[in-house]
C-alpha cells in the first residue's frame, strides 16, 4: 500500500437514509419542557422556530429516514467524502496502533457543517420560507447555512459571537459571498444583544447569546424560520451520514474501529461519526470505546452538570437536559469558537449518563500542537476545532505504543484551518495561551440553573 491511502466510495454509494439513534437506546432520554409549564414540549410548541418535516424528525424513533433526492443530488458534489489511513502519522509517532480518519474539510464550506445546513435549506424551502436565521461561533456552521441558503434561494441572516468575528475576517467574508447577512453577537438589532450591550459594551458574546439573538427574530415573522447547527436531535441525525460512509469504507479496508474520536462543543460531528458505530453495538455488534475531546476552557461534559437547562442567554428555548456549565456562562475566547457552547446534545449527553461514552477536555495549546505534527505528517492544516480530535487520536495512539497494543483509531477531521490561519500565526509566535474560564462565574452559572423537578 501507499502511505496515503483514500477508501473511497463511488457516489452511487452516498447512504440513502440517515440513521437515528433513539430507536437503539436501552432508554429514552428525558422529554424536552415548555418553560413555562415545565410539562413536555408539543409540535405546537416548536412550530415558531422549524418546520414540521424537522419537528417530525426532532422527536421520531424510527431507525432509518430517507435522505430526499434532492439533498442527495447536493451531497454528490463532495459526498462520499475520503477515508485516510494516517500511515505517516502512525510513524512519526512510532504506534503499533492504526489510525484512520474521516475527512469533512472536502465539502464547499470547508467543514462536516453542510451535511445538515442543505437538509435543513431543503426543508425549509419545501415549506415556503424565505428567510433562516441563525447563530455561528467559529463561522463554519454560518458559512454551510450561507451556502445553503444560496443553491435555495432562501435569505439567511447570522449572528457571529463577537470574539470570532473579530478573529476570523474570512469566515465572514466567506457568508457574505454565499449572500448571507453577518453581524457581530451580542448586537444592536435585538432586544437580547442590546440589553447585554448596554451592560458591557464590549462584551465577547457566546454561542448561547447568538442562539438568542437568532431565536428572536425568528419568532417575529412568519416567513422566517430558525435553523441550528448543533446540538437538537435532527441536527445530529443529518451528520449520521458521515459515520455511515465511514463504517463502509472500513469494511473495504477490512478493519473496524477499536477507538472512536471526535472533538465535542455541541455535538454534531461526534455524533456524524460515532452514532452509527454505537447503533451497532447496541443491536449486538462490535464494541467500540467512544471518546469525545473537548477543550480545557469550556467543559461541559467533564466539568458541567447533567441537569436540565436552556439552551440560550436569553431564556427564549426549551429546557433541556443535557450536561451544561449554566446558559449564562460565558466562555473566555480561544480560538476553538465552535467549541465555545455551554451545553451538550441532549443525546450525547444522555450517552455519557448510560456509560458508553468517554469525554476528555484538552487545552488550547496542546491541541495546537497535535494539528501541528498532524499537518506536518499528513499535509492538512486542521481547524482548531479538529485539533482537539487530532490531540485525542495521539493520545490514543500513544496510549497504544505504552501497552504493545495494534489498536485501530478512527476519528473525525471536521474541517480545514485555511480560514484560521491567523491562529497559527500567533500559536507559531508564541502569542498563544492557555484560556481558564472563570470558576467563580462557572459556580454562578451553575446556581442559576432553573428549578426542574425530577
């Protein structure tokens, strides 16, 4: 074999359905609350913000939903996307371990993101609506749904936390090409971010602040719907995709995953990846150690507490229970803005209370260091979301070289760090540090979670 191997599929192979986790789970996550009466959400309830064909897929059980042609048609341009095998990575760093990884820096956006954004794009076509509105941390979620919007002819608005918009000019830049509007969070254009910005003017903004800001205008008009990146159960299920792609792909390089890795702010990418390796084990098949890796500064699933949360500042969505650090905690800003989310996927986190998960968090600059040597072993610059995959694999791989093991790693290259060069320059200068929260805020945050009985 060659060191750079592509298992690569032919695009008449692009799965034809996604695969929904909650039909295999030994049980049942608990039931997302109107905040107001703290009694189960309704359809009615969520009509506002999604459509129906999302609401419907939001709360199904059934294992498989079809992909519609017409987001299949899409997917061809990038879908299935390649399957390497790390040979040179695996020699730098002397493992018996085999490591392999799923490639989603290949799709327009750069990034696993438009997995979910044209599903989303199409649904919300289908139903007549002319504008989506949304929230982006690091910008890759922003640029999908721009992209999306684009091939639908729908007008997409985003919200920018402040401190990514200031560090990432391009990912900006990339969302007004594609046509959409981007503003910096918290802003002036809504009730939430001038609020927060009559309180401090130069407030960094969080992911938790844009959801409000997104969520808000949304429920102002009718023709406007709000679309999530992260996080909600069929946002999860359009990334199962990747995972899917990746267990056929193995099958043509005859080997299966020991290890699975992923980084985790929200969610969706750990779930693209892991969801249906995990479905297999839960109907029988092969065990597989699931390890998510998120960072040092924003912890939730080592550090927050499983309880039942909002899912913004502004206390505008749904409780749900999940692992969080309290909606109004304010992550200092690395440059991981992806990662920068006080919560986690309710069914991720739900996977982490069963026990058939593992969570890790790294930090800024060991993570930085690991995209380093994975870029210099294998040529892609990762983004500085996909470093802490990359740290989590080599700490696998390593773990393996102490144990004489001859493991086979998998893990999620989420996207590329051609937008976040600007990071590398400062970590290369010597500019870049390590970012702890604040443990009084964290304790603050925490206190403040909502009274839900259990």
């Amino acid at each position: 074999m060659n060191d750079t191997i592509k298992y690569q599929l032919d695009e008449t192979r692009i799965p034809r359905f996604w695969y929904n986790i909650a039909a295999d789970l030994p049980s049942a996550p608990p039931p997302v609350l109107h905040p107001g009466t703290l009694k189960p959400v309704t359809a009615s309830d969520l009509s506002a913000l999604f459509t129906d064909a999302l609401i419907e897929q939001e709360v199904s059980t059934e294992r498989e939903i079809e992909i519609p042609e017409p987001v299949r048609d899409i997917y061809r341009q990038w879908r299935p996307t390649p399957l390497y095998r790390a040979r040179r990575l695996e020699q730098a760093l002397g493992t018996p371990a085999k490591i392999y990884y799923k490639y989603e820096g290949v799709s327009p956006a750069g990034s696993h993101k438009p997995n979910t954004a044209v599903a989303q794009a199409f649904y919300n076509q289908q139903a007549g609506i002319r504008r989506l509105t949304t929230e982006t941390g690091a910008g890759q979620w922003g640029s999908s749904l721009a992209f999306a919007g684009a091939l639908f002819g729908i007008d997409v608005q985003v919200f920018m936390v402040r401190v990514s918009y200031d560090q990432k000019p391009y990912r900006r830049a990339l969302m007004e090409a594609y046509g959409a509007r981007c503003l910096a969070s918290p802003s002036n254009e809504t009730v939430a971010g001038r609020d927060l910005l009559a309180a401090n003017p130069a407030h960094p903004g969080s992911l938790g602040i844009a959801i409000s800001e997104a969520v808000e205008l949304a429920a102002q008009r009718s023709d406007t719907k709000y679309a999530l990146g992260s996080v909600l159960n069929h946002v999860l299920l359009h990334q199962t995709i990747v995972g899917k792609e990746a267990m056929a792909q193995l099958d043509m390089a005859g080997d299966y995953p020991d290890v699975i890795v992923a980084c985790t702010g929200g969610g969706s990418n750990f779930a693209g990846i892991a969801f249906p390796f995990l479905g297999e084990q839960l109907r029988g098949g092969q065990r597989v150690r699931v390890v998510a890796v998120e960072p040092a500064a924003c912890p939730s699933l080592t550090r927050g507490k499983y309880a039942y949360d909002f899912g913004d500042t502004a206390h505008l969505t749904p409780l749900t229970k999940m692992h969080t650090l309290g909606s109004s905690f304010t992550p200092p800003g690395f440059h991981a803005g992806g990662l920068r989310y006080h919560g986690m996927a309710p069914l991720v986190s739900h996977l982490k209370e069963l026990g058939l998960i593992e969570a890790i968090a790294c930090t800024q600059l060991d993570c930085f260091d690991a995209g380093l040597r994975f870029a210099r072993a294998e040529g892609i610059v990762p983004a500085p979301e996909a470093t802490h995959a990359v740290r989590g694999a080599i700490m696998e791989a390593m773990r393996c070289k102490i144990e004489g093991k001859a493991q086979t790693i998998l893990f999620n290259l989420c996207g590329h760090g051609h937008f976040d060069m600007q990071a590398y320059i400062d970590y290369l200068g010597g500019k870049l540090v390590d970012r702890s929260y604040d443990e009084a805020e964290l304790a603050m945050a925490l206190a403040g979670l909502p009274s839900v009985s259990a």
